[in-house]
C-alpha cells in the first residue's frame, strides 16, 4: 500500500497533532521456503518513502514478489507508485500520481497510469485519520501475450485511454503498536475497470521494527479467457523503519 503518512497532515479537532520528521522511511523483507512433497520459494520486498513539508508531501512505494513452484518460476511482480500532494486548504489537497506495473503473469503485462485530482481528509484525529480521492488520467497496457496461448487471447490490442481514478485510505491506530491500514482504490475505462483492496496490520515489535500482515485483492472486470478476474496475495513480513 502507498505509505501516506496521513498523520502529518492529520490535526485533533481541539488540538495539533504532534509533527513527526519531514523524512521517514520502511523496509519490508519477508521468505517463505517449503520441501517435502510441495517445493516451493516465495520471496517479497517493499519499499517506501514519504516525506513532508510545508503544504507539501511526496510519497514513493516500490514493491517485488518473486514465487517458484517445483523449480518453475510461478509469479514475478514488480510495481512502482509515486505521488505528490499540495494542501490548498485546511482538509483539501491537490495531488499527481504515478503507477507503474510490470506482472509476468496477469493479463497485462505492462499496465502504467498517469492521474491527477483532488482529495479531501474527512477524519483527521490523531487515531483515525480517513481521505478520499478522485480525478481523472490517463492509461496504458499491453497485453501479456508471452503467458497466454494466441487462442485465447481476446484483445491484443495496446491499451491508450483516458480514465477515472478514485481512492479511499484509512488509517486506525487503535494503541500504540498496533496500527491498521486500508486502501481502495478503483479505475475506470472504456477497456476494462479495476477495483484494488489493501489491508494491513502492523503489529510492533519496537521502535524501528514490526510485524506485518498484509492481504490484497484485485478485481479486473476484464481478462483473456483462461484467466481469474479476481487476484489475491497474502504476505506476512518484517517491517523496519527508519526516521
């Protein structure tokens, strides 16, 4: 999930909420090997950035998922989401983001979107803090011909249309080591529409390190025949932080 780091923008409706660092920082690492009867290897990593200042926060995440299966490469995923905000009032905000995706194995082999809009903070306390998001932009995708047979492939056309993007982040920290995260966001086109659910639960170890667990579905509302339209990945991984 994009790291947003909500609370700095986030303010108590009686009093301000303590301004962390302009820089902050997570590494995630997590592995999973299984022998026997199942061979099996899953490796997944993410990183993100965020930093604020001023009316200003810019937010990167980068992530890969690498699994194989009896010797045999089973998923390779990379992604790469960049976004940057501008308050233009005291809940409003401005905001250009960048995704970028790279699946081996779904139905799109390359899937790149261009957005921008507006974004409103509907709850901004100091445990809570809710935004929404909508504007429009623009996208590009190629068909991942390499992984399906030509058969069954029902539009190999490259993907170049405008768009709708809408988000919505929840932030809940109900104590003080337990932090939950969730995000929807959903784009709409004239090729296909694509509805993404985050969820994450980081429980704290200390400071600087944490235990995630995180769940992601995707729905497309379009995919090649021979292909779920719904994804799904669960992962649980070490999360450092750095400040």
């Amino acid at each position: 999930m994009l790291v947003t780091s909500i609370h700095a923008y986030a303010e108590d409706d009686d009093r301000p909420t303590r301004i962390p660092p302009p820089w902050s920082s997570e590494i995630e690492l997590g592995y999973q090997s299984l022998g026997g009867n199942s061979d099996s290897q899953t490796l997944n990593t993410r990183l993100a950035a965020t930093y604020v200042k001023n009316q200003y926060r810019h937010t990167g995440e980068a992530k890969f998922l690498l699994a194989e299966k009896d010797g045999e490469e089973d998923k390779r995923k990379g992604s790469l989401e960049l976004q940057s905000d501008m308050k233009v009032n005291e809940r409003t905000y401005v905001l250009g983001n960048i995704s970028y995706i790279d699946d081996r194995y779904g139905p799109y082999f390359i899937d790149f979107t261009l957005a921008t809009g507006i974004g409103y903070q509907l709850i901004r306390r100091e445990t809570l803090q809710v935004e929404v998001e909508a504007g429009p932009g623009y996208r590009h995708q190629e068909p991942n011909l390499d992984e399906i047979d030509d058969d069954d492939i029902i539009l190999q056309e490259i993907v170049d249309e405008p768009i709708l993007r809408g988000s919505t982040k929840l932030t809940w920290k109900p104590t003080k080591d337990i932090e939950l995260n969730a995000r929807i966001t959903g784009i709409a086109g004239n090729s296909n529409s694509t509805m993404e659910t985050e969820l994450n639960l980081t429980t704290a170890i200390n400071d600087h390190v944490a235990i995630r667990i995180s769940n992601t579905q995707k729905l497309n509302s379009w995919v090649p025949d021979g292909l779920e339209k719904r994804d799904s990945a669960m992962t649980v991984n070490l999360l450092f932080k750095i400040q």
